[in-house]
C-alpha cells in the first residue's frame, strides 16, 4: 500500500518534527511519499532520510492562505491525483486541505491533529481547514488525549476511530544536535549573550500570541536578575504573529535575547537552566520532550498544557492560566545554582521513555493496517466509510 503523507512546513521542532518521524518510520515497510507544503530547515534532513523519489517540497507558497481555499483544494487534488496512494497521512489540522482533496478522490484519509480549540478557530478564520473536516476523515491521530474535548468543541463532532500518538523524540539525535557550535543570540541593544552565574530561562517557538511571547516579555522585565532567551522567529518578518515586538525595541531590556529562526535550536535548549513554557495554549508541545531529553527542567502552567501532571513530577509547575506575576515569583524561589546540580537537571529522565518513537509506532502502524483491510473494521468504522462512499463529503464548505 502506498501512502502520502502530508507536512505543512519543514521545521525541525513541533509538528512538523513529528509528521516527519512518523513518515520515516513508515517508510521502513511501505511506500511512503512526503510532501512539504512549504520550505524549511528540515527539508535537507528528509532528502537524505526519504530520498528524492520519496519527496516533493513546494517551492515558494502555493499554499499561502492569503489565495482562495478553491484553488489551494484544487491544486491539492492534482498533486494527489499524480500519485497511486491509497492512505493520505495529513499531518495538522494546518495541512488539511489535503484531507478534503484525498476523500474526493475516494483516498482513505489518516488526520492527525496538534491543535486545541483556540488554534483551530484561529486556522478556520484564516481559512485554512474548514468545519467538515472531520467528515473528510476516516480515522484521527491525536497529540493529547485532551483534544478530544476540543474537537467536540468546535466541529460537534467525532471521527469514526481516533487513536492518542502523543509526541516523540530522538533523544540521542537531540543530544548530539545539542553538541553542535550556535551563535549568540542578540538583545534589542544588538549585544551578545554571554552565559555566566546568572540564571538563564528560555522558550522555543514562534513568537506569538499563543506562545505567550507577551508574556515571556514580562516575566524578563520583572526579573532583571535572570537572562531569557527566545530560540525561533521574532522579528516581524519572521514572525508577524508576534505582539510583544513593539515593547522588545522600545524598552530594550538587557536581559532578553533572540536567536531568531534556527536551523538547531538543540545547543539553546541545552544551555538553559529552566524551560519556561509560557505557552496560553499547547497541548502535548514536543519542545516539553525536547528539553527534558537535554536534562531541563520545565516551568510551566496547569491551564497550558494536556501534561500538566507529568510536568509536576520533573520541573516547576503553577496552578491555573500563564502569567508574569507567578512566574517571577517561582523564579525567585529557585536558583542558578539549585537548577544546575545534576540531580535536579537529570528529574526528568525517568520520563524521556514516555517519547519513545519506537514504542509509540504501534499504534500508527496497526491503523494503518486497518485502514488497508488487514484487520477488519469495527461497525462505526464502516458506517462512517459507507456514508463518505455515498458521497456525504461534499466540497461546499462553511
């Protein structure tokens, strides 16, 4: 059986990190072709895992969402129709035009989503999914068990089968990335990062509002003592989804710096004595594993997160929404010293097996496998088959 699969962007953390791990998993017993809907760092990685013969990357941005939802549908089914697969493995909610294109074309469609409900909103004011997608998928692949909830939030509906993955990790590729030389990241005075005894707190992402870049902002001006490094887009051209960027030129803090996008934002990671997801919203964030893998423990928030529980037993964890004011205050009560020693470093590496890519493949592949008629179907599963075969996917969309 062949299979597409489907990755909205080419980065080497976050969802995109994980679609590609799962392909190349796949790959090892089927016919696996990957396609990247845009450009990025992770592209060279996937040419030399997949092959070119296993790898389409667009160029430039067919996929922009600025272009009307129509034209990005039908350039997906064109590409869908070039190539004999019968599963099409879309990776993100952010990449499910796909998924629509592959049921028109009567293709069995896999769903995997990362997004909670105020990212999903977000993607469908945007136009980029739309509310019947979940009617275009014959099984969903979720990062939390959490976003069960949220599904049923925004579409009122539920897919025929829906399997938890979670996220995965490389634990021994990350800590050799983490090895490799970086450049220093830059404060608004344009001045380098120098590590020294004071405490170093980071995030890694896209400077957003759902990143908490607003707040990330905050907790460093509230915290002259520490130094906060931002690893990914920041600036407005990189990233115009970020809010904080006015308050970064006009006050110039000292003690923030940015990296700006990365190709490897693993020697960053390594180098912080607390990861602090400031994130409002994310579910399972792959960067958890990431840095629990380089030994770091986490600062996070019972309302951010599906993993909250986890995150209690192997770093700092606050009850409720993100904010500066109980950041401060939990940095305050540690220090640099205390975060460094190795048994504080090394409390989260009872839980690095729970990102076990190997471990976690099973359920993937025993999907798969059912949706090829190797096991048979449950009796949900072929009612929902025989209403999208009796042409109940409709491309009129909300």
């Amino acid at each position: 059986m062949a299979i597409t699969f489907v990755i909205h962007e080419a980065t080497r953390t976050g969802a995109p990190r994980v679609g590609a791990l799962i392909a190349r998993e796949l790959a090892r017993g089927e016919d696996v072709h990957v396609v990247v809907m845009k450009d990025g760092p992770l592209a060279p990685w996937l040419q030399q895992t997949l092959g070119g013969r296993h790898l389409t990357i667009c160029r430039g941005e067919p996929f922009d969402d600025r272009r009307p939802f129509e034209e990005r549908l039908r350039l997906a089914q064109e590409m869908l129709a070039g190539r004999a697969s019968d599963v099409v493995y879309v990776n993100s909610l952010a990449s499910s035009v796909f998924a629509f294109a592959a049921a028109a074309l009567k293709r069995k469609v896999v769903l995997h989503v990362h997004e909670k409900a105020a990212h999903i909103v977000n993607l469908l004011t945007q136009d980029v999914t739309k509310l019947e997608v979940l009617r275009a998928a014959d099984a969903v692949v979720l990062a939390a068990d959490d976003i069960r909830h949220d599904l049923a939030e925004v579409f009122h509906a539920a897919p025929a089968e829906m399997t938890t993955f979670g996220v995965a990790v490389e634990v021994e590729a990350i800590r050799n990335a983490a090895q490799e030389p970086a450049a220093s990241p830059l404060n608004a005075r344009g001045e380098a990062f120098a590590r020294g005894e004071r405490m170093i707190v980071g995030m890694c992402g896209h400077a957003s509002f759902r990143k908490g870049v607003d707040i990330f902002l905050e907790t460093a001006a509230a915290a002259p003592e520490a130094d906060f490094i931002w690893v990914g887009a920041w600036r407005p051209q990189e990233s115009i989804e970020n809010i904080a960027y006015a308050d970064f030129t006009a006050r110039a803090l000292p003690n923030l710096y940015v990296t700006g996008p990365v190709d490897n934002p693993y020697p960053f990671i390594a180098a912080m004595d607390l990861f602090f997801l400031s994130s409002r919203e994310d579910p399972n964030p792959l960067v958890v594993g990431e840095a629990l893998a380089l030994g770091v423990p986490i600062l996070s928030f019972s309302a951010t997160t599906a993993i909250a529980d986890r995150l209690g037993r192997c770093g700092v964890l606050c009850y409720g929404k993100p904010n500066a004011v109980d950041a401060v205050r939990l940095l305050r009560a540690s220090t640099a010293e205390a975060l460094r020693r190795p048994g504080f470093r090394g409390a989260g590496e009872a839980y690095v097996a729970d990102y076990d890519l190997a471990a976690k493949m099973a359920d993937i592949t025993g999907l798969v496998a059912r949706l090829r008629g190797d096991s048979p179907p449950t009796a949900t599963q072929s009612a929902a088959r025989r209403t999208l075969d009796g042409g109940a996917v409709e491309l009129v969309f909300s």
